[in-house]
C-alpha cells in the first residue's frame, strides 16, 4: 500500500522516578523525559512517500492538466500525505486549502481527498495559467497568495514562501525521476 523512502528511526527518553526507577520510551511524553539517545538517520534526505492517493492525483492532473509529480511534490510539502492536517492558519487536507476558498473550490468536506485534491489541482492550474507557466511564481503564489506575487512581480520575500518553492521543487524532481 505505502512505499517509503523513510528511514526507519527513534529517539530514546528516559525517566527516573522518585524511587530510582529507570522509564524509557520513544516519544518524551512529559518534561520530566530526558533524551538518552539520539538516532540520527543514515540518509536524511529519505522522505515518507506513499501512493495512496496516486489515483486521485492522477484523476486531478489528467483533469487540469498539471503535471501528477508536481502535483504529488505540492501535497507532500503541504501536508505529508495527511488528509486531517490542519494548519495554525486554518488550511485543511492535502492540500492545504483555507476555509475561505472551499465554496470557490467546490469543496464541501475538505478532508475528502478527492475533494481536497480536485479543488486544489484546480486552483494551482489557474495559478499556473495566470503566471504564465513559471512554475516557481504559481507555487509562491499557492503559498502566499496570487496578490503577493503580483505585489513584488516575483517571489516574495518570505523566508516561508522561498523554502516553500525550493521544496515543492525538490519534491516535483523526486517524484518526476521516481516516474520515469
């Protein structure tokens, strides 16, 4: 079902009790939990990948046609694969769409994924058609809005929004050489 490129790795906590009891586990579960070992990956630059929603991706990318691995890099950047993500702005699903935008979106449960990736494949294709194809100014403009890349005819300069395109970027690469 989920192919992962993730490596697979954990922390250990330790906790002393008031009767010298040693607790471990792999998740500090209160502040009282203290890391004992740190396990650092072999290969950071893995990533969790899945194809869950590949059919759903590809429904979307035939429909508005937008390429599946750009498409697939946007949903791992904006939510991991996690269709209940909720961002601290309120975004939700896949795909990241804000509550303002799901009646434009046609979207009635945001975490339908269907629903999710439809309307936000639609919505990056009229960013893509209204920027002209550059792709690096649609995924600004997914990030932080069409009127900032229209405000500084570029770009934003957001510390967010350029990490945002640089890592849509790298994503859309892995996936379109994982395509091939």
């Amino acid at each position: 079902m989920a192919a992962t490129g993730f490596p697979v790795y954990a922390d250990i906590f330790m906790f002393v009790d008031s009767e010298g009891t040693l607790h471990f586990t792999n998740t500090q579960v209160s502040y009282d939990y203290k890391l004992y070992i740190k396990e650092y990956s072999e290969n950071p630059d893995k990533f969790h990948v899945t194809d869950r929603y590949d059919r759903l991706i590809t429904e979307a990318a035939q429909t508005y046609e937008v390429p599946f691995p750009l498409l697939k890099a946007i949903i791992k950047a904006e939510s991991n694969f996690d269709p209940k993500a909720v961002s601290k702005a309120g975004a939700a699903g896949l795909m990241q769409i804000m509550p303002d935008n799901f009646k434009n979106f046609k979207i009635k449960d945001p975490f339908n994924p269907w629903e999710n990736i439809m309307g936000g494949a639609g919505y990056f294709s009229r960013l893509l058609d209204r920027f002209g194809g550059e792709l690096p100014l649609a995924l600004a403009a997914y990030n932080a809005g069409p009127g900032m890349v229209d405000r500084y005819k570029d770009i934003p300069p957001f510390r967010e929004t350029r990490n945002y395109v640089k890592k849509v970027i790298k994503y859309y690469r892995f996936f379109k050489k994982d395509s091939i």
